[in-house]
C-alpha cells in the first residue's frame, strides 16, 4: 500500500523514522508496519532502546540503522517519507549533552531535509510546544512567537527546535520541499522512560516505589496531557494529508489541568503510601501550557479521543511491568546469598 503521494512515488519505496526506537518513535514504526508500509528506522540508541522495538524484529518490512542523524544520511536510502523524530526530548537527557541536543536539530535535521530533497520525499518534523517557552498567551496557537530564554539551560532544546522549524520553511520556500511541522504538545504512554524526568513519569515511578511524590513549584502550573495512540493518529494525518499545511501543527490534548491534580489522579490509581512533597520550580519551567488545535481540527479532521482518566491506566501498567522484573530479580538474589554461604 502506497500511502505518501510524491512526485517520485512507487511501491517500492519506504518510511524512514529517525528517532524510531524512542516512546513516540516505536509507536510511529508499529503503527506504519500497520498499515502496510516499509520502514527504515534510524537511532542512535541515546534515547531510544532495541527493546522498544522488540515486536517488529521478525518483520520482514521493517529494518534498522543505528546511526546518528549528525552522520550523512546514506544515499541508497530511497524512501517517499521522512518523519524526524530524531532528540532527546526529556530535560534531564537533552540537558545532559545540550552541545549535541542543538546539533541534533540544526544538522540531523539539515541531513534529512537535504535527503529529502534528493529524493523527492515528504518531510515531518517533529517540533515541540517548547517553541512558545513561558508562554504570555494562552492557549497557545500557531501564529505565537513564543517567549523563550535563548541562553538558559533548556535552551538547547528550545531554541535548536526552533531553529529547526526555520531550516523546514526555508527548504520548502527555497527548495520546493514538502515539509510538514507538528508542534507536539505534552505526550504520555507506554514506552517511556521511567527515568526521563518528564512529569507522567516521575510521579507514576514515585507512586509505584512509594516514594515521596515531588511536585516542583506550588503544583498550579498546567499541563495539557495527550496520550500516545492519539499523538501517533495526529503524526500520521499530517504527513498524509494532500496539501502541504500553511505553518506548524498544534498536536496535543485541549484538556488542562493542573500538576496537583495529576499527582492526585496518579494517588486514586495506585496502591502506594506516597504523599505528596514540593520542591523550588526549575528554571524557564513553563507555567500554563494548552493547544490552540482549531487548524489541527481544520486541516486534518483530527481531534484527541483518549481521556488522561482512559490514558493513565495503560501507562502505569506499562511502568508497573518495568518495576516488576527489578523487584523479582532482587527477590532472587536474596534467596541465592541464603541458599548459597559466602554468595554475594
């Protein structure tokens, strides 16, 4: 099935998906194999795992690169569509190397417009609500500039994804590549990292470990919450819909509420002695933050239909399985050291 219409299509040619083995990246693959698509996953591993990818191994239309995107993409690759999901998305791990974070998005980035342009293929850039910062408007729409802090620590980041916006315009001004930008807004479900410092996460780890639920702030920020299957639909229509959108997508759930009142969702849903412990705001953490998703609405008939009550049951089993096989194995090691003397 042929799905990508471009000027150079044919049955032959593939999906690549940069980033593909990440929590977005994975589902992306799954839900293109799905739909009887090739794709061409390429990572570098930073942030994504081959575990994510574990339920395509024995498929014969999907393959994997592991590769930087920073490297020259390979010439043979001739493929009709290219989603760029490609950074670590997470503070703590964007943070970690903010050098190539900002590379990332300038030159992984220009490597794969430029692979596109020679190929004739459809581009999709994953871009981030991080572009509008500590917004002043709210909700937050296309047209906003944002209000964003291009030298603090979260610069990189916000101000590579920014950057990389301008690289997709100016090759579709330029050069005549369709080019497609979805501004993806807060994102949760299985396959995240439990370690990515991302708030679905951290207080659902919390919770599951009985650890102290921390909340940074007074926990009256908001957060917009969309769950994966949702976001992946929206990544999807966008890159398949005719006509090449005018501007950036808002991709994300309407629906705000606040950190306290996820952290109170989260305590109703697991069984856990966790309380709830505050800690001094991070800097240039945005305080409100909603879509505007009239020209997603508009543009790709698409519209979130997983509510954060629907959506989180899912997500804790899926951290639940990952704390299991942690405790069975410790569990394990204390029978051996009393079965065994002198084990350690």
């Amino acid at each position: 099935m042929n799905t990508f219409r471009t000027r150079k299509s044919s049955s032959s040619r593939g999906v690549l998906v940069a980033g593909g083995a990440g929590f977005l990246g994975s589902n992306l693959c799954e839900r293109l194999i799905a739909d009887g698509e090739r794709v061409i996953c390429l990572d570098n591993m930073q942030t994504g795992t081959p575990e994510n990818l574990a339920s395509l191994a024995r498929e014969p239309r999907f393959s994997l690169i592991e590769q930087d995107v920073c490297d020259p993409i390979p010439a043979n690759l001739d493929v009709e569509a290219v989603f760029n999901l490609a950074c670590a998305a997470s503070p703590p791990r964007y943070q970690a190397d903010p050098v190539h974070t900002m590379m990332t998005s300038v030159v992984g980035t220009r490597h794969l417009l430029d692979h596109c342009e020679r190929h004739g293929a459809r581009f999709m850039q994953a871009s981030t609500s991080e572009i509008y910062g500590d917004p002043l408007e709210h909700p937050q729409r296309e047209g906003y500039f944002g209000n964003v802090n291009p030298t603090g620590p979260r610069a990189c980041y916000d101000e590579g994804k920014r950057a990389a916006e301008t690289l997709c315009f100016d090759y579709l001004r330029g050069r005549g590549v369709d080019v497609r930008v979805a501004r993806i807004f807060n994102t949760y479900g299985p396959r995240m990292r439990p370690d990515d410092g991302r708030i679905v996460s951290n207080l659902v780890c919390q919770a599951l470990a009985g650890e102290p639920l921390t909340i940074y702030g007074n926990g009256e920020q908001t957060r917009s919450f969309c769950y994966v299957d949702d976001m992946i639909e929206g990544f999807v229509r966008l890159m398949r819909v005719d006509e090449t959108p005018d501007g950036p997508v808002n991709l994300g759930n309407p629906g705000e509420f606040t950190i306290n009142e996820l952290a109170d969702m989260v305590l109703d849903l697991v069984e856990t002695t966790s309380r709830v412990v505050y800690e001094p705001l991070p800097k240039d953490d945005p305080q409100r933050r909603r879509p505007d998703i009239s020209r997603a609405e508009a543009v790709l008939g698409w519209r979130p239909t997983t509510p954060i009550v629907e959506g989180l049951p899912p997500t804790i089993d899926w951290f639940a399985s990952l704390v299991r096989p942690a405790r069975e194995t410790q569990h394990r090691s204390r029978a051996l050291s009393a079965a065994v003397p002198g084990a350690a």
